[in-house]
C-alpha cells in the first residue's frame, strides 16, 4: 500500500515538472514586447491625435492562429476610396505602436502576457476589442480586461463597430420575381451542414427528436458522432457547391445556432436568402427576438413558436403537401419575400466604420470599465433543454470557460 503511494506521489511529482518545462518552452517561443523599443516619443502623439493626418490601426494580433488578415486586400479599401473614410492604413508591426491611432486585439489570439506595455499608452489611442463568436466559444479573460478596451467590434447590435453576418436590403423597385414556384415535388427533408457537434445552444439535442418525425441529412465533422442522424459527404465539393447539391431533394435547412445569446445570427441563415432554395430553420429567443429585428420577414420558420419538435416536424410534412392554387404550395409562400427583398454580400466593411469613427468620433473618451457585465453578462445566452421541452438560460459560470491555448489554465472560472 505504501509503495503504490509512493508510486502515486513520484508519478504526480514528475508530471508537474513536465508540465512546468512545457509551460516555459512555451513562454519562450511566444512574441514579447520589448518596452525600451516601444517608448512613444511626444512628437508621434501629436502626430497621432491630429484629425486631418492619415490614421494608422494596428492589428496587435492575427486571426484564428494564423495571419489571416491580408494586408493588402484590406489596405485596398482605403487605397479604392471604397471607404467614405478614406485616410488610414492597417499594418501588422508592432513596433509602429506608438504611430497607431487604433490597436485592434482578435479575442481569440490574446493572451494576457502579450499585450502592449499599459504604460506606454497614450490617452488618444484606441483600443478595440474584435470577436466573431459567442461568450461559450470565445476566451475566459476578457473577463480580467476591465478599463482596457475603448471600442468594441463584435457581432452585438450595441458594438461600437458592428461585425455584420447579415445583410439584406429592400428591392429598388417591387416586382414579381419570374420564379414563382420552390417545392418543385421535394420530399419533406432538412439538410445540416455542422462542425461543432456538441453545442451551447443543445441544438443536437432538439434535432435527435426533430430527425425520427422528418428525415435529416448531416454534412460535416459531425456527421459520424451523431449516428441518428443520415450521414454523407460533399465529395470534394465546395461549401457552396454542396449547399446547391443537396438542396436538390431538401427543402429545409437546419440553422440553429451553436448558441441562442443576444444578436447572434450568421451565416446559416445569410446563406439560405441568398441561395433561396431551402427554408432555414431558426430558434429565437423572444427575450433577444433577434430574429424578428435582423432577418428578412417571413423568410424562416422558427422552431421556438411550437410546442415541441414534434409539433414542428408535423408542420414541415405537412407545408410540403398542403396545396393552394394553380399547384402553387404552402411551402412557396416562404420565399414571397423576393419580390420585395435581396440579399447582400456586405453593406460597408467594418473597417470603413473604424476608420469614420477614428476621423470622427477619436477624441471623445469612452472606456469598458466592466467588460465582463457587458460580453457576458448581457450576451443573456439560452439553451434547448429537452426536460423542459423549451429553452432555458444558461448559468454565467456554464458560458465563461473557454480557454484559447494552455497558458490560460491558469486564470480558473472562479476568478471570473
């Protein structure tokens, strides 16, 4: 008995050693700001914070791990004159720091031991926060980033700069799209393209009762850890590609969210307007009624009006088969919305924003002093919960734990 402690204690012991070997070969390769290097002289502030001079935005971090941003393809946008806003530039060097009217940190490539020096600061820069994803998928310490950030530029309708997924607009003239019928003999079938198979939002949960009343067809990574649902491939066909393929013989799209927070709505339900071949099938919260605010009228059908996925299931057998006029369907009346509706690729690039407001709005003083209250707190994220046959709210502390590589380990949801 003792010798198995002993044992215990050795193995325990070596694993921390390891561990902490790991932590510093980490450290070591990770970029570091040299302070002495980063000293603004006061020529440069005045330089910065004079309104009529082109404005420089640094961007401290890439995206998702990798130098996504392409300077050049963003660059072109002011080079164009496609901006109102025309006089800034973006740069990826960090030594312009004291040159830049706006620092710009992505979320999920910001750690806490690579951010500017606090002290080199100057009052007229801007600090903005730039996130795609919801509270559940995005790092746990922006929670210990209060009074750090200036703006903001998220998803959320109450950013400072909006990251926009959705985007329509009126037609400029009404009139009677030349196609009028959508059904066109499909069966009753819901298509799902899905990569994150184990969700915020339990949206799996609800499509495992949904799938037994109307069959489902599972495209993506999930396709084999969700095995009651029917599996295939897109054979080396591209996303969009596939979405056409399949839509042949499927007149639903399964479009809920990975989370049910406060204004996230994506590209799951962009894509379907613009492809206008499958219904999406949406969840809204009527305490965010986000839908109903950033989605096209009468282009959806929204799961959350029903009593149960069953009672769904039953409506969409039926929309197929209910016939009005002329062999027009119930199902056709989904897609009016055309004739006076479009959608759009993009309506201005969010940088246009942040270079206006830099021109514009660069003196006035504002400053995140609880961010945590405002990403998390009033994201007001639910969930699907089968128990309750309804959505539910999820617990903060469920929504707060996402850690973005291993150094965050160290700050516990407890701290947060």
């Amino acid at each position: 008995m003792e010798i198995r402690h002993w044992k215990k204690y050795i193995f325990y012991l070596c694993a921390g050693i390891l561990l902490k070997i790991l932590y510093k070969y980490l450290t070591h390769f990770l970029p570091r700001v040299n302070e002495e290097e980063l000293l603004c002289p006061t020529n440069a502030i005045i330089s910065n914070t004079n309104n009529t001079t082109k404005k420089l935005i640094l961007l401290w971090t890439p995206t998702f791990y990798g130098d996504a941003f392409q300077l050049n393809n963003l660059n072109s946008i002011y080079k164009q004159r496609i901006c109102p806003y025309s006089q800034c530039e973006i740069t990826l060097n960090r030594s312009q720091l004291c040159l830049s009217s706006a620092v710009v940190f992505h979320l999920r490539d910001t750690f806490l031991n690579d951010l500017p020096p606090t002290r080199k600061r100057f009052q007229e820069q801007r600090y903005v926060l730039m996130n795609y994803e919801p509270p559940y998928f995005s790092p746990k310490i922006v929670a210990r980033m209060n009074s750090f950030f200036n703006w903001t530029m998220t998803y959320r309708r109450d950013s400072d700069i909006l990251l926009d997924y959705v985007n329509w607009r009126n037609r400029s003239s009404l009139s009677q799209t030349t196609k009028t019928h959508y059904l066109n003999d499909r069966p009753s079938r819901i298509l799902w393209i899905a990569s994150n198979c184990i969700s915020d939002s339990r949206r799996e949960d609800y499509i495992r009762r949904l799938s037994k009343i109307v069959p489902t067809t599972i495209l993506g990574k999930c396709r084999h850890s969700l095995p009651f649902l029917s599996s295939s491939s897109c054979n080396g066909l591209s996303f969009i590609d596939c979405l056409k393929a399949f839509s042949r013989n499927h007149t639903y799209y399964f479009a809920f969210e990975n989370s049910f927070c406060l204004d996230y709505v994506t590209e799951k339900y962009q894509l379907q307007i613009h492809l206008k071949s499958m219904i999406p099938i949406i969840y809204d919260i009527k305490q965010h009624n986000n839908y109903n605010r950033l989605a096209i009228p009468n282009s959806y059908i929204d799961a959350s009006q029903f009593e149960s996925p069953e009672s769904l299931g039953e409506y969409l057998n039926n929309l197929t088969l209910l016939a009005i006029d002329a062999g027009k369907s119930k199902y056709d009346d989904y897609f009016q919305w055309t004739n006076q509706y479009e959608a759009v690729s993009e309506t201005l690039h969010y940088n246009c924003e942040l270079c206006r407001k830099l021109h514009v709005d660069g003196q006035t003083t504002k400053i995140y002093s609880d961010i945590k209250k405002w990403f998390f707190e009033n994201a007001n994220c639910y969930q699907w919960s089968d128990k309750h046959n309804q959505s539910i709210k999820v617990p903060l502390r469920q929504t707060i734990r996402f850690t973005n590589r291993v150094m965050d380990d160290t700050l516990s949801i407890a701290s947060v």
